[in-house]
C-alpha cells in the first residue's frame, strides 16, 4: 500500500509540479488506504490536504486502517461525509473512492461524490481504476469517475484498455509496485496486442517471403465482393489496403458502374460486374480468401451476392452489411471465418442489445467467434480479437479519431490481404488489427484525430509493413 501511495504521489508531483492544495476522496475499502497514504506524503512535502472521507474512518480495517492512523498521527484531519454532498477545493483532486472489487452501481453516497468530482473544474487522478467502472470488462453500472489520469498497479486492468471504461480511465500509468510473478498471476487480464510484437516474426503466420523467384499468383488472389449503389468507395478501400498489404492480386466483384471510378484511383484492381455471372462463379473460384460486404447493401442484389460467396466455402472475412446477411441467417459461413463487427452488429448477430455486448466485451468476442466457428474482431474503444475457446487480446493501439466512415473497410482489406497470403485466420485478424489502429495512430499524429481519413492510414501501413520486413529479412 505504500509503495501504491509513493507511485501515485509520484504522478501527482511529475504532473503538477506547483501543486499547492489537494483534495483526496477516500472510501473504505484499500483504495482508501491508497488515499490516506497519499494525504500523509502531501502534507509533509508542503501541499495542503482536503481528506475527505464517506462513512467512519474507524470502520477502516487492516492496512487501510493503518494508513488512516498514520495520516492521523500525522496531523491530518478528516472530513467525514454520509451522504457524498461536499465541497472540492483542490487544485487536483484523488478518487480513492472504489477499487477493482466493484459489483454493480455505486451507493447513492458514492454516486453524489462520483458526480462532485466529475463537476469539479480541477483534474481528478484515479487510484488504481476509476470507481465505478468495472476492472475485468470496463462496463460501467451507473456513475463512474472520468478521470484525467489513472495510476494502476501490478496488473494493467481489462475495464481501462475496453468498453466505456477506456473512454474513462485518462493518461493510464502502470506501476508494477515491484511485485513478484506469483502476484501478477493473480491479477485477471488478457494479452496486449502490439504491432511490434506481432511483427517479429512475418513467416511464422504463414505470409510467403517476397523473394527473387516471387510472382503474384503464390502472393494470394483476394476477391472483395460488395458496393451497391452509391457505396463503391467501401469496396475501393478495401482493395487498395489489400493490395498495400502484400497480396499479390485482387478483384472487385461489384456494380458495373463503379468500374470507372475504382480503376482510375487504383488501376491495379481488377474489377467485375457483378451481373456477369459465369465470370464472377470464375472468379470466386480462383481466389485465396473473399472479404465479403464492404457496400454490400441490404436489398436483394447484396443478399444474393453473400450466398454466393459464402457457397465457394473459401478462407473469408465477413464485415459491414455481410454481417448483416450473417444475422438474418440465410447461409452459415464457412469455418474458421473472420468476422470484424462493431458493437451494434454485434448485438444482431448474438441477438442482443449494445449494451448488452457492450458491457463484457470479452465474452462477447468470444460468443461472436462461436457464432462463426472462427475469429471475431469486435471493434471500438479497445478492440477485442478472440477464437472460439479464447480471448487473443486486447489491441493497444487506436484513437477516436479512426471512428469515421471508411476506417472497417480498410480494416477488412487488410485482414483479408493476410489472409489471401496464406496467413492463419487467428494471426491474419491480430496483425490486422494491431498494423491498422497503429497506422491509426500515426496517421492521427500527422494529421490530427479530428481530421483523420481512412486512407490517410494507407501510407502509414507501408512504412510499417517495410520496417516489419526489414526485421525479418
């Protein structure tokens, strides 16, 4: 607990140097121990203290309750509150209200001071999580701390890195706190998927080298299959990312008058009317993998183009209205497939509400694999990857700027690049993943998240996918 109270302290004078007031809001289980060693620490380096605690500081027990006496020894007095109804006047302001043992929403006492440090016009830094949000799936029950900083120990915590969560927890700081192995064991988590990480090793998932005696044929022949009416630009998208990822060749399957527009952005795309139905059996039947429903549409001419697709039973990717087709199930898709949805088509597909996926992202990414047999990528504020017996992870990279039209179809491209590659469906959708939010990110640093287009993430993946390349070669 005192190395806790060190580690946050520490946050605080690394974030606001000239800090002359703090107030600390302590509840009473061990985050509140976390607080009362915080308060002890200020006030001896000079900072004026605020220590506010709901309930009886003496129902505080083991080392919470020696923290408390410290802090009381100290010199530090206490503002007792019952109802949550207090005044902040501190410069930043410490959640050290709820921990990672949370069920539900928080008591009426709690809810009141949640809300009273979320209207206070100074930042709030969380301890370890901020209460209210749930530490294993970053659901959030009724009010929860938006915090500007949260310092986590030991293990990073699931609730900050997915769901609402991650949209709460701010600048996240870990510290291990020096812990052991066998500590960290027992802390629930998931792996972190990095680019970096995944890339070390390009062959070991199956991508073929690109070597003097390489031609396109064995670089994978992917057919993207979609844009109906006024929505060829998702199937455009999606070619070119294909293309950028290393696939040899690719075909757009779509209206014939899209044909045009789509060769003169990328006249290495290959493209079929979808209406030239002895070409098109012909063409599916060549391809390494299908990305299926960029565009695809939700009227007759998309359902029938998905049935057809889902026929040839090839290495697949299914997003956008292809999921849409998935839920209203008229085919069952092919095993091993890859599914990208976000929460809503999620929901359809597990026949669910939002809030219902949104609440264990975790489990409905496996559900979501299940569904198919396969791979799920359920998108959004922390991308979850998982297989049907378990999680893969977590992706570490993104920002809100990628939530803007066009971000999945590049996405699907993508996936479906490595997958025509010959790479497994499991390590096609977690390099994916992590090589488009991490383009994501730097796209983002150059032209700023507001701004962000998804093509903007197109020469970002280049320079990626050679980096990667010059690792392995």
């Amino acid at each position: 607990m005192r190395r806790a109270g060190r580690a946050l302290f520490a946050a605080l004078l690394d974030g606001w140097p000239s800090l002359s007031r703090l107030s600390i809001c302590c509840g009473r289980g061990n985050n509140a121990g976390d607080g009362y060693v915080v308060a002890e620490l200020a006030r001896a380096h000079g900072i004026a203290v605020e220590l506010i605690q709901i309930g009886d500081p003496a129902a505080l027990t083991g080392d919470a309750a020696t923290a408390r006496d410290d802090a009381l020894s100290a010199g530090l007095e206490v503002i007792r509150t019952e109802d949550g109804e207090v005044a902040l006047s501190g410069e930043v302001v410490v959640d050290a209200l709820l921990g990672t043992g949370i069920q539900g929403a928080p008591r009426a006492a709690y809810a009141r001071l949640i809300e009273r440090m979320n209207a206070a016009e100074a930042p709030v830094v969380a301890v370890d999580i901020p209460s209210g949000v749930a530490a294993d799936t970053g659901a959030i029950a009724g009010a929860a701390v938006r915090a500007h900083t949260t310092v986590t120990f030991i293990g990073r915590k699931i609730g900050l890195h997915t769901g609402a969560g991650a949209a709460l927890g701010g600048n996240v700081r870990h510290a291990d706190l020096g812990v052991g192995r066998d500590v960290h064991a027992q802390v629930p988590g998931t792996d972190w998927l990095t680019f970096n990480d995944l890339s070390g090793s390009l062959e070991s998932i199956g991508l073929p080298q690109q070597g003097a005696d390489a031609y396109k044929q064995a670089l994978g022949h992917v057919v993207v299959v979609g844009g109906d009416e006024s929505m060829g630009g998702a199937v455009a998208m999606a070619a070119e990312a294909v293309l950028r990822c290393g696939a040899g060749m690719v075909t757009v399957i779509t209206r014939g008058a899209h044909r045009n527009a789509i060769l003169a952005r990328r006249p290495e795309v290959m493209v079929l009317n979808a209406e030239d139905s002895e070409l098109v059996h012909e063409v599916l039947g060549k391809a390494s993998a299908l990305v299926v429903g960029p565009g695809l549409g939700r009227r007759a001419w998309g359902q029938a183009l998905f049935e057809l697709a889902l026929d040839q039973a090839k290495p697949m990717l299914i997003d956008a209205d292809g999921l849409y087709w998935l839920a209203e199930g008229g085919a069952a898709a092919p095993a091993d497939t890859i599914i990208t949805p976000h929460a809503a088509e999620a929901a359809k597909l597990l026949g669910r509400t939002v809030a219902e996926v949104q609440a264990d992202r975790l489990a409905s990414a496996m559900e979501l694999a299940q569904r198919v047999n396969g791979v799920s990528v359920l998108k959004g504020a922390g991308t979850v990857v998982a297989a049907v017996a378990r999680v893969l992870g977590i992706c570490a990279h993104g920002n809100p700027g990628m939530a803007s039209a066009g971000m999945g179809d590049v996405l699907s491209g993508v996936i479906g690049g490595l997958l025509g590659q010959g790479a497994r469906p499991e390590a096609a959708a977690v390099l994916g993943t992590c090589l488009h939010s991490l383009a994501g990110d730097r796209a983002a640093a150059v032209r700023g998240q507001r701004s962000l287009l998804a093509t903007d993430l197109l020469p970002q993946m280049v320079e990626l996918l050679n980096a990667a390349d010059g690792r392995n070669g």
